[in-house]
C-alpha cells in the first residue's frame, strides 16, 4: 500500500487541472508502470477446475487482441463502460 492513498489507483491517477507537460508525463509513466505489473494467477484448484471444464483453457487470439488493445489505449470505452454500469445497477435493483 503507498502511504496516504487508500485507493491503489490514485496514486497513478494526475491530477485534475492545469498540470502541463510534467503531468502528462507522469500519467504517461503510471500507465507504463501498471501494464508491465498487471498480472493473473490461478489457483492450482481453479487451473484443475478449468482443465476438467472442456473449455479451451487460454483463447489465445482474444487474450492477443485485449493486450494489444491495452497498450494502445483503446480498450477501455464508453460503452464498455456503460455496460458494467448498467449491469451493476441490473443487480442493485433486483437485490433491493
């Protein structure tokens, strides 16, 4: 945990306003920071799990596209946005 951030993701995030080119750059380094440490590990109880299911365990061409579409910039949109919210909200209101 960084000291005085309770939220991972606003240590990375700059700040609001007329922050310029030294900004810019710091954003530009906390993206770099956060794709070359992103990382998913399976439990040995999922990965056997996973290999009983008779699903293909890593679709490779997805897994390629996702990657290149987060070095890029571009894989997170509006309407991916949009989607999650309107699910998340889907499940607020059938629990209320």
């Amino acid at each position: 945990m960084i000291e005085g951030v309770s939220n991972p993701m606003q240590a990375a995030t700059p700040a609001v306003g007329g922050g310029g080119a030294a900004s810019t750059e710091q954003a530009r380094a906390a993206e770099r920071t956060f794709a070359q440490t992103d990382a998913v590990e399976l439990s040995p109880a999922a990965r056997e799990r996973l290999e009983n299911s008779g699903q293909e365990t890593i679709r490779e061409d997805l897994v390629e596209r996702v990657r290149a579409e987060i070095a890029a910039g571009t894989y997170l949109t509006d309407d991916k946005i949009n989607a999650v919210v309107d699910r998340l909200l889907a499940k607020v209101i059938a629990a209320a």
